[in-house]
C-alpha cells in the first residue's frame, strides 16, 4: 500500500509506506559464468516493479530494473570462481523503495581448474600422511635410541 489515510487530531494524515521486502531470494543455479536467483512474487498491488543488483567485492558491477511480474532473473558473463553479492529491492507507484533483499552466491571453476584443484588435494593429502608418517618413524626411533 502507498498511501494510507489516517485521521490525527481532527485531521487527514497521508502516510507513505514502503513495500515490503522481498521474500526468499535464492541463488537456484550456478556456472561457470552465470548466477540465477529466484524470489517469491509481491502480492501488493501497488508494487511497480523491482530492481535487482550484483556487487563483486564492495563494487556495484550489474543493476537492472525489472517488471513487478519477474521472480527470476539470470546473470550471465560472470568471471568464474568469483563470489558475487545479489541485491533486490521492491519498488511501488510513489517509487518508495523496499530494504533489500540480499543472498550470495559464487560462480564454478572451469572443468580443468576444479580438476587441478581434486588432484592437488588428493597429493596434498598423501604428503601430508607420508609427513605425519615419517614424523611417528622418528619419534619411535628417538624413543627406541634413548631407552637403548
């Protein structure tokens, strides 16, 4: 609602009111380069529309006004392996903006990159057994030297 009447001292009193914020913003889907969410439609009837935001970091890099029908958006040609911040704002016919909604969500590595990483931490792994190994070895050894 955009304005409501109420009656104060003998007077007509305009009152704005915000909309409401948007409910269940959801990243539902993740590639390498693209980032979709999805929100729960507004049953004001005074609502105009939305306006969804991307940051990466503290900086603002997409926004993009959309129709008061939408409850999907898609951002595409994002950087892979980055972590992005979505913001969605509601906005009525008076253009009073709602507080945001805000969820995040980090696009994939390429195939190749996630492959390099599964390997390196398998290798990293072994190392570090073959090293907690050897490091049992020696103190057996000390011991053993020691009581000898």
């Amino acid at each position: 609602m955009a304005e409501k009447l109420g009656l104060r001292g003998g007077f007509i009193v305009l009152i704005n009111i915000v909309p409401a914020k948007p409910r269940n913003l959801t990243v539902i889907e993740v590639t390498t380069n693209t980032l979709s969410v999805k929100w729960a439609k507004s049953a004001a009837t005074d609502l105009k529309g939305y306006t969804i935001s991307l940051y990466k970091g503290d900086e603002k890099i997409r926004t993009k006004d959309l129709d008061k029908d939408e409850s999907l958006y898609h951002f595409i040609g994002l950087d892979s392996g980055a972590m992005y911040k979505v913001e969605l704002i509601a906005k009525n016919d008076k253009d009073k903006t709602s507080t945001p909604a805000i969820t995040y969500g980090a696009t994939e590595y390429p195939e190749e990159i996630a492959s390099f990483f599964n390997r390196l931490t398998i290798v990293g792994c072994v190392l570090i057994l073959g090293l907690l190994g050897y490091l049992i070895y020696r103190v057996i050894v000390t011991r053993k030297a020691k009581t000898d």
